[in-house]
C-alpha cells in the first residue's frame, strides 16, 4: 500500500487591532499561546493604553484574542495561499 504525503503549507492570517476601540485589559495579551501582543507606547483617544500586534507573523489563528477580547477589538482573516 502506497503511503500519501500531504504537503502541510503554514497558514497565514491579517490580524485587524481596532486600537480606538482598545480599553487595555489585556485579556488578549494572557490568552495568545503566541504571545503576539504588546502594549503600545502611546495612547489611543480615550486615554487608554491600546495593545499592537507586535508579531504578527507568529499567529496561528486560534482566535483566543477574538473570543476573550470584551470590545471586539480583533478582527482575524485567513489569507489565500499562494502557489
């Protein structure tokens, strides 16, 4: 019996912080398994210090931050893989 190999290709994702909309729990910062977030150094329009997406590029795409965040501060879209 043959074996298939599955060519696994990494998944990317465009992560959207809608830093206005941030109050700075932080949620998000303790639930990402990829620690993707940071404190940004300013502060948005409310006066609250809003969080950035300081690594992007290290998402996978389990949507804890989506889930967690209480002012739907994240919006997370797959990308379309490329040949």
């Amino acid at each position: 019996m043959a074996e298939r190999k599955e060519r696994r290709t990494k998944r990317s994702f465009h992560l959207v912080v809608k830093r206005e909309r941030c109050k700075g729990c932080y949620l998000c910062m303790h639930v990402c398994p990829k620690d993707v977030f940071d404190k940004e150094e300013g502060f948005n329009a409310k006066g609250y210090q809003p969080v950035q997406a300081a690594r992007p590029q290290d998402c996978t795409g389990c949507r804890a931050c989506t889930i967690v965040c209480p002012d739907v501060v994240f919006e997370l879209y797959e990308l379309a893989e490329t040949a």
